[in-house]
C-alpha cells in the first residue's frame, strides 16, 4: 500500500495538466508594450500583487518614471517573488520596448511564458537568444533544454518519462510487531521469531511513463495514458520482493477553457497487478473519473472517483490471500499550489471501502498526505536543488474481528509517517534522489503495531 502511494505521488507530480494562460499574459504584454494609460496597467494586476505593499510602491514609482530600466527590473522581479507572472512578463515587456537589444530580458521572458504554458511565446523569446555570447554556457545550456522541450510539449503526440533505480535499507522490512507478545485465538501468545522486525534492504527501479495525444481541437481536450511501474529485490526476505503495474487511460475534455483556464474533466479506465515473493499476488480492473481545477497559482484542486475489483490468488508464501478479493472504491482529492515563488505545496485525500470475502478481510480507509516541495540554489546544477518535508496519516478499520486472533476485538489501525527528500539536479534532466522516512502503527491489536525507518538513495531521470 506504501509503495502505491509513493509512485501514485511520483505519477502525480509529472502527469499534472498545465494551465494554459498565454492569451491574458499576452493581452497585458501588449496593453504595457503600447504605453497603455495608467488606468489600463492597474486593472491588469492581480490580487496577489495588489496585496503586497512593496509591489504597490515599485509599480506607482514606475508608473510615474516609465523609462527608468533599473526600477522596473526590481518590478518585475517584486512580481516574480509574489508569484504574479502575467504583471512581471507585461513590466518586461516594457522595458524591451524602450531597449529590444536586452538579452537577459528575453531570456526571462521566455522562462516567464514557458511557466505559463503559452510555450509558442516563450520560444519566440528563446530562439533569437539561443546562441547569444552575452549569456554563459550554463544558460545556453538552459535554454536549450527549453527549447526542446518546448518542441516536445508542442507536438500532437506527447511522451514523458520518470524514472529512478537506487537501494533502500529498512530497519523493519517485513512491518514486524513491535511487541514480542501477540494475540492468537484469543490469548496472548509470544511472536515466533520467523515474524519478528526484521532488518533488510533491496534494489529497486520505478518508472512513470505519460502519453498525451492531442485532438487539435484549440479547446485543450486530449487523450490521456499512464504506466506506473515498480520493482524491488530484497537482499534476504526474498518472500518480500516486490512488482507492481498499472495503467489508465481515458480522454480528458477542457471543462471551462476561458472561464478557468486549463480545467479539466477526466474518465478513465485502470488495469493493474501486484507480483509478491516471485509469485502473482493480485490483479485489479475498474474505472474512474476526475475534475482538474487550478483555481489560482495558489491553489489547485482535483478531486477523483474510482471503482475497482480485487482478485487476490493464493501463494506459498501467503495461503490465505485469496479471502481479501472484492470490490473497493475510492473517494479522493489531490490539492496542489504556491506558497511562493520558491516553495510550493501538494496535499492528497483518499477515502476507501473495501469488501473482502470473509469480513474480517474488509475495511475501511482514510488517508492524507502533505508535502512541501522548497526549491533553493544548491552547489552545482542549472537547475534549483528541491527538498520535500512530508508527513501522512492513514486509519484502517476493519469490519469484524479475525476469530483466529480474537472474538473480542476488531483490528483499527492509525499509521503515522514523517518523511524528507532531497532531489539533487548533476544535469537538466538527471539527478540524486534521497529520501527518509520513518513510520509506525499503532493499533487495537499488538499483532499490527510496528515502527519503522527506511532510507533510499538512487539516480533519477525525466525528460
């Protein structure tokens, strides 16, 4: 279930739809570019910058002193921090019509549109920059690997990849109790130490892999396809390793493009299965559908429902899996924006019921998981260093008691994590990914209360 959520989240963060915002920023560029009055530069701004008190100062000195270069590149920059692109690309705009000459204007400019999926726009910044002497080779480099992208992201046939391999080490890898004393037919018992914590590690590989073909329809509306893929070979619990795939796809149609540009409607079909101990373990097929709403730059919303079908087959390794098998579906909701230009936020719900065959197998789920990605300038690399703080809770309450534990009580679980990655960039689109998290259960029966701290490193790709 962990391993499902972590590359759920990884899915996440890559297949996101953009918002697509050029048209207004481009509106706004040319009102300033054409020395609009006054009047028309204060109803372009947003609310965002309208709050801030020292974007207010900076914008009415520049209103009153239009041609001073130096006041407006600390506007612009002001706007950037505040997160309001469209006021910062109209203010650069601006100076480039008193001086066309200015290269790191266009550069910005171009990084500017690039932000805001008007990606036509940013290229036509970026081209005439592209082999520029008076920018260094980091930023050539940089713009580049824009210009490519931009092609790719351009194209009716859209592909993109993540991937990362590395090792892991946990100090409870099979999720032992944390008590030596259990329950089993009703008395307590002590654990057998075959089912003791156990300390381990693994190798292990993942991937995402997104197609987006596009209709051309100028509304937005495309079809959308995702594989997730994991692996990992436990260096001694072999009966751990662990393999899981799954694929969706579906259409997803522009929902209000000029009201709320880049929302979205979503349906889509799910395929999956899970391989445990070298052995098929489960297979599952459903349906879902979900809402994309990036109401601001501060924050977006997409909530979700899936329906899915469970088959779990018997193994040497687990006898008795098959009685999980049934439906379950899930009522979610991924949350995601800014906190500022350099630090952002993304929150996902998820609400799941469960059926199994007998009803001790049967449950149901709550889960939340916060994080906060923060960009900052690293020791190397042409891109920022991220670090992601993250904490998660999830309560599992089953339907039953299991007779074979105890007729008294019924299992409920509250399973905490806290955990830090830090994604280190060696070039545009490889780097080091660390990650650290540590997790514990408390639950109704000592048989299910665990702790434990795990720890993985490896190299990461995207393009």
């Amino acid at each position: 279930m962990l391993v499902k959520q972590n590359i759920h989240f990884v899915a996440e963060s890559n297949a996101r739809p953009r918002p697509r915002k050029g048209a207004r920023a481009v509106a706004f560029a040319a009102l300033l570019a054409g020395c609009a009055s006054s009047a028309a530069f204060a109803q372009q701004k947003t609310a965002a910058a309208d709050a801030d008190l020292e974007f207010n100062t900076l914008f009415h000195q520049s209103m009153q002193r239009p041609a001073d270069v130096e006041l407006a590149f600390r506007l612009a920059r002001r706007a950037v921090e505040v997160g309001d692109y469209e006021a910062a690309i109209g203010v650069y705009e601006r100076i480039l019509f008193y001086n066309p000459r200015l290269v790191r204007v266009k550069l910005e400019l171009g990084r500017l549109y690039y932000r805001l999926g008007a990606y036509e726009s940013a290229r036509s910044y970026f081209q005439p920059i592209a082999q520029s002497t008076e920018l260094s080779a980091s930023e050539l480099d940089n713009v580049a690997a824009y210009l490519v992208e931009i092609d790719r992201r351009l194209q009716t046939s859209q592909w993109s990849f993540y991937g990362q391999a590395g090792v892991r080490y946990q100090s409870n890898a099979n999720y032992g109790p944390s008590s030596t004393l259990i329950l089993g037919g009703s008395v307590p018992a002590l654990l057998p130490p075959s089912y003791a914590a156990q300390a381990d590690g693994n190798a292990f590989a993942l991937a995402t892999i997104r197609h987006v073909y596009d209709f051309g329809n100028q509304r937005g509306d495309v079809w959308e396809s995702n594989l997730n893929l994991y692996y990992s070979q436990q260096f001694q619990l072999d009966q751990l390793n662990l393999g899981f795939a799954e694929f969706n796809t579906g259409p997803r149609f522009a929902l209000l493009p000029d009201e709320l540009p880049g929302s979205s409607v979503r349906a889509y079909v799910i395929a999956g299965g899970i391989a445990l101990g070298g052995a098929g373990y489960l297979g599952t097929y459903g349906a879902g559908v979900s809402l994309y709403a990036p109401f601001s730059l501060w924050f977006g919303l997409e909530p979700f429902l899936e329906v899915r079908q469970r088959d779990y087959q018997n193994t040497a390794d687990y006898p008795t899996a098959g009685f999980q098998s049934g439906s379950m579906w899930t009522l979610g909701a991924n949350m995601f924006g800014r906190i500022s230009d350099t630090v952002g936020w993304r929150a996902r719900f998820s609400y799941n019921d469960a059926s199994g065959d007998l009803p001790w197998f049967s449950y149901n789920n709550f889960s939340v998981d916060v994080a906060v990605p923060i960009e900052f300038q690293g020791l190397w690399g042409v891109r920022r260093w991220i670090a992601i703080p993250s904490v998660g809770y999830s309560r599992y309450s089953y339907d039953a008691p299991n007779p074979f534990i105890t007729n008294l009580v019924t299992q409920v679980d509250n399973q905490y994590r806290v955990g830090l990655a830090l994604d280190v960039p060696i070039h545009e689109q490889w780097g080091l990914l660390t990650q650290i998290q540590y997790s514990w259960s408390e639950s109704s029966l000592p048989n299910y209360a665990f702790d434990n701290f795990s720890i993985s490193v490896g190299p990461n790709v995207r393009f």
